[in-house]
C-alpha cells in the first residue's frame, strides 16, 4: 500500500466519526424548537383566557354597579276569605285550589237543622201574640166605630130638626173620629209587628241553612273545611283570589330610590325571562323594617329588607298566566327600568 492510500485511508476516519452524531442534534435542535413555540401557543393561550375573564368581570361588574333593578319582586294579590255565616255541617262540592270560579257561583252550603236560639223564639212568639191581640182590639174597635157612627147620624137627624144642641151634635162627632183614630193607629202596630215577625222568621231561616256564593271572578287559593265536617260561625272555609286585583311588591335600593317615583314605567319581567310586560309604579315607601307586613295579601314580606324601598307597581296587563297557575301570584319577577332610563 503505497502512502497516497494511507493518507486517504487516514482522512477518511474522522467524516465515518462525525456523521453518525449529525442526526440526533438535529432531532434535539428539533425538540427544542418545538417545545419553545409549545409553550410560546400556551403562554398566549393562557393571556387570552386571562384577558376574556378580566373582560367578562369588568362587565359583570359594570352591570352589577349600573343596573337598575329590584332585589327582589314578586306578584301579589289579595285574599278574600270566605266564612261560614252560621255554625252547623257543611255542604261543599270538590274545589281544589287553582279551580276559577265565575261570580255568582254557589260554593258552599252550611245547614244546622237544630239550631234553637231561645231569645230569638221569645222574640218570634211576642210579636205574634201581639199581632193577635191587635187583630182582636181591631175588630173590637170597628164594632164600636160601626155602633157610635148609627149614634151620630140619629144625633145628625136630631140636630137638623134643632131638637138638640150644636155642643152635643160636636160630642158625637168627636167620638166617631176617636174610634176612627184608634183604629188607625192599631192598624199601623198591626203592620209593624207583623213586619217584625217575619223578619225574625227570616233571621231563623238563615240560622238554619246558609249558602255562600263566588263575590266575583277569580281562583281557589286554599281550601279549608272538607264536606259534611263540622264548622263554627265566621270559620273560613275557602281563600279566593281575584286576578283583576295583582300587583307587583318590589324592593329597590336606596340609591336607586329617586328613579322609581310614583308613575315611573317600568318593566315586570319573569326570571326565567319567557314573559314581559309593563306596569307603573303606584306607591313608594320606606322604612320598610318599621312598618308591620299585610296579612290580607296572599305573599306577605318574609323578613325585614334593611335599606331598602318598597315600591308597589300595578301592572298595565293581567300577568300571562293561567288560574291553574293562580295567576302568577306568588311568582318571582324583576322589575327594571327601560333601557332608554
């Protein structure tokens, strides 16, 4: 082997050395990169979903200090109770509550087949004793009047013919109108105890047997006594509502008190924000803790609200609700101001 191929063959080692290291830095240098723009994608990822999160609670917060709106708003209305007028069993058909009911409807019946009101009997059985004797003197008194006017028309005659004095003719006169006057006035006592009878008979009959009728339009909110039960006089028996009479009990911040005056539009929404319609503030009152909560209305306040207004808003359309639903009495709303507020 002469030395040009030993100078060759010793060349050629170090480029078979090198070659096989070429490929796993270039694979790392790879990785390298990579990794870099890995973390370059989620380090910008990470900035932008910071940012939409610092933007929604900018703008949560911007509503939240902006809005004008209640804390808390519900429908309400008032409750009619309907009592029992007498004591005795009741009769009463099957109404459950969310039934409407037409004005004028019978709703139930309260019968006490023993009732038996001494005093009011006493009262019956005087006035018809003295019905009877007035009759009596009555008659009596139209037998004398008869009697005392053929007196007079003798003494008529008599006086015509000058055969008796002016002085008696006038005595027999008065006498005939005396008659005449006491029948009168025993016929007015005639009517008024007899028109005083009959209505204590009335009065029995109703202490006997009551019926209750519907006083207007409106819905079942509670029922109270079942059929055939017993029930004392003034006992409720039925809750009604009438949905003609809702309105709003809505409670604003303070702060926001001035933009809620008496007239003031506003808008009635429901939570789930399926119906909206329109009303305006009828009255405004504060110190809510100090004043004592209705007990005529079908939701009462629950608790005291500290620091704020309560504002009534009469609706200017029913509520879109059904009776079933009782008219959406009870129901949570928000009432708001229009948007151009």
């Amino acid at each position: 082997m002469n030395a040009t191929n030993l100078s060759v063959l010793a060349a050629d080692p170090p480029r078979t050395r090198t070659r096989p290291l070429a490929a796993p830095v270039t694979e790392a240098a790879a990785a390298v990169e990579e990794s870099r723009w890995r973390r370059v994608i989620w380090r910008g990822t990470r900035l932008v979903f910071a940012g939409g999160l610092c933007a929604a609670a900018a703008m949560l917060g911007e509503q939240h200090w902006s809005k004008v709106e209640s804390d808390r708003a519900y429908i309400n209305a008032p409750i009619t109770a309907m009592r029992a007028p007498i004591a005795g069993q009741i009769q009463i058909e099957s109404i459950e509550p969310g039934t409407a009911i037409r004005a004028g409807r019978p709703l139930f019946r309260v019968e006490n087949p023993r009732f038996g009101n001494l005093e009011s009997m006493s009262q019956l059985n005087w006035f018809n004793e003295l019905a009877d004797r007035l009759r009596a003197e009555i008659a009596d008194a139209e037998v004398r009047l008869a009697r005392q006017q053929e007196v007079f028309k003798h003494h008529a005659a008599l006086f015509e013919k000058q055969l008796i004095s002016r002085l008696a003719y006038l005595e027999e006169e008065t006498r005939v109108a005396l008659c005449q006057s006491a029948i009168t006035q025993k016929q007015q006592q005639l009517r008024s105890a007899e028109t005083r009878g009959r209505e204590i008979e009335q009065h029995l009959a109703l202490q006997k047997e009551a019926a209750v009728a519907m006083p207007f339009d409106g819905v079942v909110w509670a029922v109270r006594s079942q059929a055939g039960s017993q029930i004392a006089a003034q006992e409720p028996v039925l809750h009604v509502i009438d949905p003609s009479r809702t309105w709003v009990d809505a409670f604003i911040h303070e702060k926001h008190a001035e933009k809620f005056g008496v007239g003031a539009e506003v808008i009635i929404r429901s939570v789930d924000c399926r119906a909206e319609w329109r009303g305006r503030v009828e009255s405004v009152r504060a110190g809510v803790g100090r004043i004592d909560p209705e007990n005529s209305v079908a939701v009462p306040p629950d608790e005291l609200a500290r620091r704020r207004v309560a504002v009534r808003v009469k609706p200017d359309a029913p509520p879109p609700f059904g009776a079933a639903q009782f008219f959406g009495v009870g129901r949570s709303v928000v009432v708001s101001l229009p948007s151009h507020d």
